[in-house]
C-alpha cells in the first residue's frame, strides 16, 4: 500500500426526527476508489479542499491523524511524541506527522535486540522555502527500528550517481535521538519538485485544522454544528483524481 493515495468519497445524508430528540443529520461517507499519489503537478492541493477542512474543524479531533509540516516545525513534547507549531501556532495532536526530507549521507546500521536500528544524519528538509542567514538549511537526524526484512525501507543511503536519496517520511515522535520513523517512501529526482510543491499546499492546509469539538466522535451532527448545508457541497460533473479549483498561493 503506498504511503498516500488519492481517494474517492462518496456521501450521503440523512435527516432525522422523531421522539424527544432534537432535529440531526445522519452524514455516511463511502470510499469508491483508491489511487497512488503521482505527484503530478494537476494534483497538488487547491481551494477545493477548504470544503474538507470545513468538516474536519466541524468534528472531534482524531488522535489517529497525519499531519502535514516542516522538520522546524515537528517539536518535543512530554506527554506526546511530537507536538507542531505553525508559524508560531500550535497545531492539532496527530499520531504522525509527514515531511518531505533529502539525505546525502549513507545510514548507519546497528543491531539491537532482534532487530536494527537504522540512523542517519545530515537530514535536510527539502520542502522549507526558508534557509538560515548562510544560505544553508539546518541539519536533522533520524533513527528507526526495523527488522531485516523492513531494512532496505529505512536506510536513507543516496542512490549511485547521485547526490541526495529524497524520501516522505512519517515520523511518530523526536527527541534527544532523533526524529523516529514510522515508515518511508522514496522518491525518483524527477519528482522532487513536484513533491515540493505539494507537501507546501499540505502543510498550508494542515495549519488550518482546528477542531471545534472536544466531545466523543459521533455518527451525529446537529443541525446547528452543521455549518455546509449538503445541498451547497461542491459535486464532481466530471471524475478527476482531485477536485479542482483555484491555486492555494505560495506558502
């Protein structure tokens, strides 16, 4: 399965009333179709997922996410594995956070226990539009533990004949080791920029994901917390990998 994909959700709504209970909206999602990411630049975020974000910061936060960010932005915290700030604002709790990084050092390899551990150094983030005042980027290290079998899928090791190996990663938590991976996915140098691109409009989008509701998640909406009436969401009158619409704008 690859680490993300496009996916088709269909919808429907029901209404519902009856006994003491107040007016509500019964809302089913339904996943038609999955597709890899291509990193092609027609399906890079746009506008057209302020919609989704609409219902993301309608419902309960969902301690299972991904978030989306740069490597500056992924900090300790002693209660979660990670927390990230935004730009000075704090983002949602997730279980993993995404980033795409460049490596052009080889990774160490040890074994512990029955398994390895897999570190590397020289860790960049390639997708920050922002360098230090030197014109370079702040160096990271990560570290994973894996076994033989998942080796060859954490090793971080520049491809021949080329200067950097450029992967997304996920990661679930950093401290004084590093930033600790959960998986990864490699990318061919042609795709790189794209990549960019894409995980820039990612991140924009996750920095504004916020929660309103605190309580346990529901089949149930209110109709008073339901702020996009089902008859003002956009539909799809031809079937595109993404919705389209006009761009996010530079991060």
């Amino acid at each position: 399965m690859p680490l993300f994909c496009h996916m088709r959700v269909s919808r429907t709504v029901r209404s519902s009333q009856g006994g003491a209970s107040q007016p509500a909206v019964f809302v089913k999602h339904a996943v038609e179709a999955i597709e890899p990411v291509s990193w092609d630049p027609k399906s890079r975020p746009n506008d057209a997922y302020a919609d989704v974000l609409g219902i993301l910061n309608n419902c309960p936060g969902h301690d299972q996410s991904i978030v989306f960010a740069f490597l500056a932005d992924i900090q300790p915290d002693p209660y979660y594995g990670f927390r990230v700030s935004c730009d000075g604002q704090e983002g949602v709790k997730a279980m993993y956070v995404a980033a795409l990084i460049g490596s052009e050092h080889k990774s160490d390899t040890h074994v512990v226990g029955e398994g390895f551990k897999v570190t590397t150094t020289g860790i960049k983030d390639v997708a920050m539009p922002n360098q230090n005042s030197d014109n370079t980027m702040p160096a990271y290290t990560t570290v994973g533990f894996c076994t033989l079998d998942d080796l060859p899928g954490f090793r971080l090791d520049p491809p021949r004949g080329k200067k950097t190996r450029y992967a997304i990663a996920l990661f679930t938590k950093t401290d004084n080791a590093g930033l600790h991976i959960h998986k990864l996915e490699c990318l061919e140098p042609d795709q790189t920029q794209n990549a960019i691109t894409c995980m820039q409009g990612l991140r924009k989008l996750s920095s504004t994901i916020h929660p309103q509701g605190q309580e346990k998640r529901s089949h149930c909406l209110t109709l008073d917390s339901y702020t996009v009436a089902p008859k003002d969401t956009k539909r799809c009158r031809t079937l595109h990998p993404v919705p389209t619409d006009a761009s996010l704008g530079e991060t």
